[in-house]
C-alpha cells in the first residue's frame, strides 16, 4: 500500500475542507453583519442609534457600511459636520461604493456647498468613467451652479451610454429654460415623458413652459402630472395658479383646497384663496384665509395688504387704512 500516497490525499483533503469551512464561516460572518446592522438601522431615535454603531464600530473599525450608517444617522440628529466626517470615513473604507459619493454630495447640498458636492462626484467620475448616474448627478449639480454648458457636457455622456435615459433629456430641457432656448427646452421634455410616461416633474414644467406662452395645453399637462400623483402639492399649486392666471377663481380654490388637506399650513394656497375669494368679491371669506396666513408668518406684508383691500372693499375705511400701513412698513423693511 502507498502510505505517501494516502498521506498526500488526506493532507489535500483536509485542506479543502478547512477552506471550506473557513468559507462558510466568512459568509455566515457577512450575513450576520448584516443583520445586525439591518437591525440598528431600524432604530427610530438617532441618539439611541448613533450609540449603537459607535458600539458596533469598535468592534468593526473597517466595516465601511457601519460609517455609512452612523452618517444617516448623525444627518438625522442634525449633526451636519459629523454626517460629513462619517462619510468621509465611509469613502476611505469602501472607496468603490458609489452610494456613499451620492450622499456625501447630497450632504454637501446642505450646507450648501455646491463646490464640494461637485468635487466629490468628480473623483467617482474618474473611477467610474461608465455610471451613467454619476454623470445624471453631476449634470444636475452644474445647474445649480448656474454652469449650463457643464452640465449639458455631462448629459451627452450619459447619452453616449444609454440613448434611452429620460432624466438626461429632463436634465437637457432644464437646462435649456434656463437658457431661454425655450423650444429647444419643450422637445427635450417631450421626450423625457415618452421614454417615461409617469415623469411628473416633466408634465409640471412643460405646464409652467406652456403658461408663458398663454396656451392652453398648460392645463392638459398640469392635469397630467396630477392625475399621476393626486397628492402632488407643487402640481396642484402650479395648476391652480394657471387657473388663477386664467381668472377661473373657483377652479383655483378646488386646487388651492386640495393641498390644504394634504397640509393645512402652507402659506401659498392660503394666500391664493384670500386673493381668488377677494376677486369674487366674497370679502368676509377672503379675510379669514389671508388672517390663516398671518398665523404662519405675522410679518407678511401681502397679507396684511390683503386684508386691507377685504376691508376697503367691505366699507370699513378705517381698519383698510391700519392694514395698508402695516404693510407698507414691512414692505419697507
């Protein structure tokens, strides 16, 4: 018998099967990793969560996901700058985690600096010269630069990778607004909404686009957006005042109302109610609504104007004249 042989054999095989074992117990560690952190990341309280990945932290000083983590958190608690520094930390950890330069731009926005949001997405440009996303971000970053023909530069990129992306022809539209190439701009959201059909932000612009040329198709493409999202307020707003534009009073308080319901302090359907009821000459209604928006803001000059014309229009000279002189001094102000 070749007692080498067999030696050999049974060396091979308990080599396989320690690598084996050592596999199966490295994915267990992953899953279980995981889980623990799916499971912090449910806690509701951003200080109690926070003291959790810094425990889970020490344990894992290079586990990139728990920064990550421990920076959604500190966003949450309203710690900026530690948000910041963790995502700094994540980066370093993971520098291939594409994710983590989506936030840490988005966190950049905040404070706000463009600047640093850009610089960010940049350097995961040269990394992955091939995310399309990366480029949809830095296009849209450049527009809130006011860099239009930066950010037109990265949407041809994005162009050259998929042909067929809607947000690249949204980002070109809204770029060309901006531009005043308003032609240019109606085309590139027409096509943003036939390769994306429920794209309601296109529908709302091409509305508002539509509405400075007085033509009617604005209100077929508001009514778009909303049919798609019934609970989009900007939408809502938008296609009220088209409405209030148009002097259709009462179809621009069903819209106003309708966001009111959805949230009952904004200060703009309030307002464009007071001022709709004022038009329609139901002036003690009217009042109520522009004295709903002082309680938002006390200091709101149009409001106080609004009211003086309720009163003016109502007989009462006297209290249109105290509203009227507030106004003016916040006006001047």
């Amino acid at each position: 018998m070749n007692y080498k042989f067999l030696s050999a054999t049974f060396y091979i095989v308990f080599l396989l099967s320690l690598t084996t074992f050592t596999s199966c117990d490295s994915k267990k560690k992953v899953v279980e990793n995981k889980n623990a952190i799916d499971s912090i990341s449910k806690i509701s309280d951003p200080a109690a969560r926070i003291a959790a990945l810094d425990k889970s932290i020490a344990d894992q000083p290079n586990n990139a996901k728990l920064y990550f983590e421990r920076s959604k958190a500190y966003d949450q608690a309203g710690n900026l700058e530690k948000a910041l520094e963790n995502a700094k930390t994540a980066i370093e950890k993971d520098t291939a985690q594409a994710s983590y330069y989506f936030y840490m731009s988005d966190l950049f926005m905040k404070k706000p600096s463009v600047k640093n949001a850009l610089n960010i997405m940049e350097r995961l440009k040269i990394s992955q010269p091939k995310n399309k996303m990366v480029y949809l971000k830095l296009a849209e970053l450049y527009v809130n630069s006011a860099k239009n023909e930066e950010s037109l530069t990265n949407i041809e990129e994005v162009l050259k990778i998929d042909r067929n992306t809607p947000e690249a022809f949204f980002w070109r539209g809204y770029n060309f607004r901006e531009m005043k190439m308003y032609d240019k701009a109606i085309s590139n959201f027409q096509k943003a909404i036939e390769l994306k059909p429920d794209y309601v932000d296109a529908y709302v612009i091409l509305g508002l686009l539509y509405q400075d040329k007085k033509d009617p198709k604005a209100e077929e493409y508001f009514t778009s957006a909303i049919r798609i999202n019934p609970k989009d307020t900007a939408a809502l707003y938008d296609r009220g005042k088209y409405y209030q534009d148009m002097d259709s009073f009462q179809k621009a308080i069903d819209d106003y109302k309708k966001i009111l319901d959805l949230d009952p302090n904004k200060r703009n359907p309030n307002f464009g109610i007071g001022y709709c009821l004022y038009k329609l000459k139901n002036y003690n209604d009217a009042l109520g609504y522009f004295s709903k928006v002082l309680l938002i803001d006390p200091k709101d000059a149009a409001a106080h104007d609004g009211r003086s014309l309720c009163y003016r229009g109502l007989g009462d000279v006297s209290k249109a004249n105290e509203e009227k002189e507030i106004a003016d001094k916040l006006y001047a102000k």
